[in-house]
C-alpha cells in the first residue's frame, strides 16, 4: 500500500511541475474550427508556448469541460475581463508556424479562471 501511496505522490509532483500558468491576461482573439478544437490567445506571452498565427492555446471544446471552458472565454472576452490559464506546455516552446509551432503542438489548456 505504502508503494501505491508514494508512486502517487511522486506522479502528482512529476506532474504538476509540467504545468504552466498565466497571470490574469485580456484574451486577444479566439478561433474555433470546425473539428471543436478552440484556439486563443492573451496579451500576456506565456512561457512554454509556442505562436501559431498569433494562437498560442488549444482545447477540445467538444467535451463537457471544454464547452464549459469555452462558455467561461466567450464570456470574458465580451465583458472584457481578463482570464488565467493553467496549461501543458507546447512540445515546440518559443517557435512559430513555419519554424516548428502547428496546431498540434500548441499548449494545452487544463483550466481557465475569471476574476
């Protein structure tokens, strides 16, 4: 049992060292494709991210959490408040489209907060 309870500590740090986060930011634009998949941005430039046609963050927005995560976007974005995002780093950080960045490789959202 004690070996279970460590490994899980162990993932839980490996992981949440992995992760990244924005200070409160205003979102700078959003796109929403035609497979679900959300993409946007904030003023801010986040570390661990890479820039695809000025789109630096993607989430499913066909699931339950990414429909109610993209309700939580579209609705800073029209009252103009300004978002945190807690997310996977990009595969490819400090690239752009052309130079390594592609829709796949964009960070991936985890959270979205509104203050």
């Amino acid at each position: 049992m004690k070996k279970y309870i460590l490994a899980g500590i162990l993932f839980l740090i490996s992981s949440s060292s992995f992760a990244g986060y924005t200070a409160p930011s205003p979102i700078k634009g959003i796109y929403i494709g035609k497979d679900g998949m959300v993409r946007f941005n904030v003023e801010m430039i986040a570390e661990g991210t890479c820039d695809f046609y000025n789109y630096r963050f993607a989430f499913d927005g066909s699931t339950p959490g990414g429909k109610s995560m993209l309700s939580l976007l579209l609705s800073a974005k029209i009252a103009n408040k300004d978002v945190n995002v807690w997310y996977n780093p990009s595969t490819t950080p400090g690239t752009i489209n052309g130079e390594g960045c592609t829709l796949s490789t964009l960070a991936q959202v985890t959270n979205i907060g509104l203050r």
